[in-house]
C-alpha cells in the first residue's frame, strides 16, 4: 500500500489552483496548505474546504513537498524556503527571475541532496515521450520547423503589464517550446532572433522568428506570435488547453537523414522501397500511436511524487534543464535587441529579457 505524498502549494492564483485541482484528484498526493498571503482570497479557500494558511511557517510539519506557483520574482525565494525546510520541490517556469538566481537555487538544492524540477509539463504528455524515441527510426537528425500562431483577443492587452516589455510571445510562450525542443532533440548551442511589432503597434513584439544550433549539428527555426490567426500552435493540437479552441493540427516538422516526423500526431514519413532515400523515391507515411488524452498537470504530479517516493524519472524538467531553457530563451530575446547570434554564455546571468 502506497502513501500519498504531502505537499503545500504556494500561490493561489490561476496556476496555482490548477495545482489543488490536480492534487485533489490524484492518490498520489495530499495537500496539507495552500499558502496564500492575500487575507480575502485565503477566506474564499477556506470557504472551499481548503486550509490556506498566510506563510510558510503555518504550513503542517507533515509536509514533505511543494509546488510554487507564485509570480515569478517570487520563485527563488520561495523555493529556498522550502529547500530550507528539507522539502522537494516543482516550481512553475520559468525557475527564476533571472539565470544567477536560478543556478543558485539548483546548487542550494545539490547541496542539500534535494530534488528540485522545473513545471515544464508538455514532456509528460504520453505523445512527447513516444516523440523522442521515434526520432530513432529517422536517421542522423537535420533539422526542426515549428510555429506557434495563437491570435490573443483584443480585450487580452486591456491589462497594463500585458503591454509592458518582457510580456510578449517571445519571453511568455517560447520558453515552452523550448523546453520541449530540448526534451526531443537534445542541446541548443545558438539562437539567432528577429522581432516584429507591426501587428498590434506595442512596444513588445507581437511576433517573433527564432533560429536555434543545436549541439548535435541539427538547425531550428521557430516562429511564434500572439497577432497571426493559425490552426498551429501546442495547444490547438494537442487539445490541453480548454480556453484555446483545438485543431488537431501538426506545428513541429522534424527531417532526418532517414524521413521526417510530424508532431503531435507523430505521423512518419520514411523508407518506400529499398536502395538510397533521396529525392526521386516517395516517402511512405505511416500514422501515428495514438494516445488517450491526460492532464499533463496530473501527470506531472504524481510523477514528481514517485520520484520524492524514492522513484526514477527521465521525463520531469530538472532545475539544470530549467535553467537550459531560460538560457535559450534569453539568449533568444538578447539576439532580437543585439542582432546578432548569441550563445547561452553570452547572456549576462542578470539579465531579464528586457
């Protein structure tokens, strides 16, 4: 008989209640506290049935675990104070406010011997996973297409900080991808960013193109904007999010010296007949597993309590590849003001993206 791990959530904002949400309906964990320091919006919990508490110091010794879901100026803080309390921890991306920041915490939790992971959760969806090992079944790896194209409502830019810098696509959305880039195909080396306003005339990009260099000699290209209507995005295809009217689209094209894969469909395109694959021979496609749609937050969950319950993982985000995405992010964002390539060792470790 297995016991079911406890854990606090810090944040009760819209992340953070996504986190109760799955937390009540998994076994695998308990919520001992929901720490929230906004007194009225601790009494609409309380009015839930939930035991929200103001600080950490008023959460139940029980407690073993926390996810942190707070604004992201809050992450280190917040996770050192759990760290210090000998807990494990998953905070929402990004790790940090910034790269120093986000390294010492991950060396605070090596040195503690304490298990700290990062909340990228699109590598728990069961179709990430086989993605990565189907890349096997089409040779030395080339390169990768993506676009994510998601026109954000009008009404979305009402709010002011939604108009300040560092809220654009850029620094929001393809941390994301990034991160899953990563998960898939490996180490990114370079990017190299143009930025476009033209859209929706602020003085954030509305649009962004991205090239990635990744380590195993593979090319990337991204495009990403919150202006430009498509079909093609994470969440239009895979149907995660409710409030983002699904597609069942393909957005991410990866060739290989052997065919080419679409995902998330995980359609392959390879071999037809025997003798060279090049250009005068078709490719034969061959359709996708296809997988009982998840919430990848409830995924994510009870993969973090395996692995506080003594467990292996290879798919959770650690705070090393927390790190790796912020890096890529940011070097992203300074090459769309530097106009130049810029390597993750060419990101000042204070730097915001701003």
């Amino acid at each position: 008989m297995t016991t079911s791990l406890p854990l606090c959530i810090i944040g009760a904002g819209s992340i953070g209640m996504r986190h109760v949400e799955v937390a009540t309906a998994s076994p695998e964990v308990r919520i001992t506290a929901i720490v929230e320091p906004h007194a009225p919006r601790r009494d609409e919990l309380a009015a839930q049935g939930l035991n929200a508490v103001a600080t950490l110091d008023d959460v139940p010794a029980e407690t073993r675990a926390a996810i942190i879901a707070t604004p992201t100026q809050d992450h280190a803080a917040s996770a050192h104070a759990c760290l210090s309390r000998g807990w494990a921890v998953l905070v929402e991306k990004p790790t940090a406010a910034t790269l120093d920041e986000a390294r010492a915490l991950v060396a605070d939790a090596g040195a503690k011997g304490l298990l700290l992971f990062t909340g990228h959760h699109r590598r728990c969806h069961p179709f990430s996973i086989a993605a990565r090992d189907a890349l096997a079944e089409i040779g030395d790896l080339v390169g990768v297409q993506g676009i994510w194209s998601l026109r954000k409502h009008n009404t979305y830019y009402d709010v002011d900080w939604r108009r300040a810098p560092g809220a654009g696509p850029l620094l929001t959305n393809l941390t994301h991808e990034i991160d899953l880039l990563r998960f898939l195909i490996g180490d990114m080396t370079e990017a190299t960013a143009l930025l476009s306003s033209a859209r929706r005339g602020f003085v954030i990009e509305d649009t962004a193109a991205v090239a990635f260099r990744f380590a195993n000699g593979a090319l990337g290209s991204f495009l990403i904007s919150d202006a430009g209507a498509s079909p093609w995005s994470f969440e239009a295809a895979s149907y995660e999010n409710p409030a983002i009217a699904g597609s069942g689209e393909d957005y991410i094209r990866i060739t290989g010296t052997e065919g080419a894969l679409a995902f998330p469909s995980l359609t392959r395109w390879g071999r037809s007949g025997p003798g060279e694959i090049e250009w005068s021979k078709p490719l034969a496609p061959v359709p996708g597993q296809r997988f009982e749609r998840i919430d990848p937050l409830l995924a994510q969950i009870e993969r973090f309590a395996a692995v506080v319950a003594g467990g292996e993982d290879s798919v959770l985000c650690t705070g090393a590849d927390g790190i790796a995405a912020m890096e890529m992010t940011l070097a992203a964002a300074l090459s769309g003001k530097a106009g130049k390539p810029i390597t993750p060792a060419d990101v000042p470790g204070d730097y915001t993206g701003v």
